[in-house]
C-alpha cells in the first residue's frame, strides 16, 4: 500500500541517503506516509492536482466511533487496545516467546484444560475450525456432526470437502441434543469423530457437550468442539466435558481484535496426531507444524503479529484479574436483564428454554410490524450501535444483540435497550 503512494509522490527508492525519502519539511523522520507532505527528489513540495489528490487518499483513516453490540467482533478491552501500541519484536526474541507461554497459561484456564497442546493460530474462527478438522480428518474418515445451526453446516461443508464421510443428527435451529437422542445416534453410526458447536453463533443455543460426550467417548471416538463464541465468557470445560479438539477466536467473549484463534487438543487426541499414517493435505493449517514453533526449540512456521499477541495476553489478564467466574456471572446477570428488558418492548427470544440460552448473545424476533433492517439502520445512524441480522435460513427475521466484554454491564445493557426503545 505505502509503495503505492511512494510510486505516485515521485519519491525515489533509492538514494544516497536513505533518510531524505521520508523527510517531511519539519525534518520529521518518524511521520507516517500519510502525514508527508508531496515531495521530490530534492525533498521540495511539488503541489498539483493529482498528487493532491494522491495526498488527500493517503491521509490516516478516522472510523466512525460504534457501541458494538453485536455477535462479534465485540468491543475491545481497553488494555488489549493500549498494549498494541507497544514495540513490536522479533518471533523469537526471547520476551516475546515468554510472552507466549504466559498466553498459553492463560487460555488453558479459560478453556477449563490442561492440555499442553494448546495455542492461538493465526486465523480467524473458520479458520480454526478448519486446522481442526483438516489435521485430523482424512478421505473416508466418519464423523457425525449434530447440526442446529449455520456454523454446524459450516464444519459439514468443510468435512466433506475433506472426503470425509458424514452422517448428522439435525433439529430445527435454536433447539439442544439431549443424552437421550445422542447416544443412540453415535451408537447407531459408530463414527471415528463427533462434532458440535458449544454456543451457536446462528442461533444463541447453548450445548455444553454434557449430553453427547459420553456415548462418543464410549466408541472411542474423538469429540471436537467449536468454542468460538463460548469461550471467555461462559464455561467451556474442556477436561470435565470431555472435549477433545477444541477451537475458538480472540474476537468475542476474549474481547480482543480478530486474528488470533486458540485452540486446544487432548492428550490422547494429540496422540493419535503424532501416529497418523499420512500427512493431512493442508501444510499452513496443520496443528502439529504450528505448534513447533510454540514449543522448545521453536520451529520457525509462519510469522505472528506481535501487536494481536500483545492484546491477547492483556485481555487474558484483565479476565484474570476481575476473576473467571466473576466474569461469566457478569455477562450471565448482563444478559438476564437485557432479555428481560427485550421481553417488555415486545421482543420474543429464538432460545425457548433459559438454560439453553448463550449469555452474551442474545437472539430475538423483533415485535409485530417491526422490520429488523430498519431498525438497525435506525440503531446505527442514531445512537452509534452496532445489532445484528440473522444468518442462513434466519436472515431477515431474527435479530442477534450480544452484551460481551466491557459491554456486558448494567449500565450498557440499560443504554441500548433505551435506544431500542427510541428506536422502535
């Protein structure tokens, strides 16, 4: 990008001394392109049309400032946010590879594990779910899927397109597996993999694993499970629930930008890696190649961004410090009182039973006569709030409102059901 405008300045590339390049009239060498004024070769302004024109796309961006309550990306921590400022180092110098332990620490207590084998990707959530299925999954694999939602048709779509061989147990979206309908179906199939979503993005239905995880532990089958929304904000129990891939993101109950997925393997899982007969057909998304560089003596893989590693582990110790389980009754009372207060305006949520409900994303259809688009257009223009649509076969009809991270307090939940209320 910053080539571009260099191309277009007429600045040159090379020259005897470097430093003249970027020197802007103020003898500022630390001013970002966006900020120079047009040069020449000889450091003098050289106004025109076009290069005005050049100066003024180059100047900084200025988003817009949004109260982000939606299913994600939620709004960022505050010390996440600070902590990206901080110099960026080396891959492998060694306080940043401290660093990382530290983030891996943290992310096995919120994922409720102790499982060594686990680290944040460089991908977002769908990019997790792929590495997690991609580095177990081979042609003719079976693996039963229990689909309520779209991001359960998403790992589908992904296995087959890995030839694996799936067979699904479906209800109608919003809706939980009980024990009762899981076993005789893993039973039945017998597969080599169980797939759920812990907290369906789609819908807000909540499935701990609880009711499908025995009868899949019973055939010896491996359990994976998206965590993607679940995770810091509810509990996910990974070693109680019996869960043995698991896969996330930093852009929702963690509070952190997008970019970063943690995920975390079992041991016996991650022995049946180390023993596979082939390699799997992804080399990017291999779990076992990534986590060379994690472990000693760190094999160069791919190059982190620093700044996202920074923000994660700064998130880590916010959660850390106001305490897990605080955390969770926090967004779980937040979520209490927003849906009360949604009840009383008209709204009726998707998620019948309380228990099966997400905490921190809530999913309602809007009242009688009340067109969602409109309203969240109304929302945005006119209190600066970001809501959500539905996904797949709910888009146009539900809306998706999340109360995550900083968001998730009394007083944020009372301002956005007041601008509901204005808006309706």
């Amino acid at each position: 990008m910053w080539l571009r405008y260099i191309l277009a300045k007429g600045l040159p590339l090379l020259e005897s001394n470097p430093e003249e390049t970027w020197r802007n009239p103020a003898g500022n060498l630390s001013a970002l392109p966006g900020e120079m004024a047009i040069l020449g070769a000889a450091g003098r302004s050289r106004p025109d049309k076009l290069e005005d024109m050049l100066a003024t796309a180059a100047k900084r961006i200025a988003p817009p400032k949004r109260l982000l309550y939606g299913p994600g990306p939620a709004m960022v921590e505050p010390r996440a946010y600070e902590a990206m400022n901080l110099p960026v180092l080396g891959i492998f110098d060694p306080y940043f590879l401290e660093l990382l332990d530290e983030i891996r620490v943290g992310l096995r207590t919120v994922f409720g594990t102790r499982n060594s084998a686990t680290f944040p990707i460089p991908a977002g959530g769908s990019g997790a779910m792929e590495a997690s299925l991609a580095t177990f999954l081979r042609p003719g694999s079976k693996i039963a899927i229990f689909a309520a939602g779209h991001f359960a048709d998403r790992m589908t779509v992904m296995a087959r397109r890995m030839a694996a061989e799936v067979v699904r147990f479906e209800k109608p979206w919003g809706q939980v597996f009980t024990a009762d309908e899981a076993a005789p179906f893993i039973e039945r199939e017998r597969p080599d993999f169980v797939a759920f979503v812990q907290a369906e993005t789609s819908t807000g239905a909540y499935q701990s694993g609880k009711a499908i995880t025995p009868a899949a532990r019973a055939i010896d089958a491996l359990v994976i499970a998206d965590c993607v929304t679940s995770l810091g904000a509810m509990p996910v129990s990974l070693d109680e629930v019996g869960i043995d891939v698991a896969f996330s993101c930093s852009q929702k109950g963690l509070s952190c930008p997008a970019g970063l997925s943690p995920v975390s393997v079992s041991p016996r899982a991650w022995e049946r890696l180390r023993n596979r007969e082939r390699d799997p057909a992804t080399w990017y998304l291999d779990l076992e190649l990534i986590a060379k560089y994690f472990d000693a003596p760190h094999v160069y893989h791919h190059t982190p961004s620093p700044p996202l590693y920074y923000a994660m582990h700064q998130a880590l110790a916010a959660i850390e410090d106001e305490g897990l389980r605080n955390r969770w009754e926090r967004h779980r009372l937040a979520s209490e009182r927003l849906i009360a207060g949604l009840v009383k305006l008209g709204f009726e949520p998707l998620v019948a039973r309380p228990e099966d409900r997400i905490w921190h994303l809530t999913t309602v259809f809007p009242p009688p006569g009340v067109d969602p688009a409109a309203l969240r257009q109304r929302l945005l223009q006119d209190h600066a709030i970001e809501i959500a649509s539905g996904l797949g076969q709910l888009a146009g009809k539900i809306l998706r409102i999340g109360a995550m991270g900083p968001l998730a307090t009394t007083e944020n939940v009372d301002l956005l059901l007041n601008a509901l209320t204005a808006s309706l």
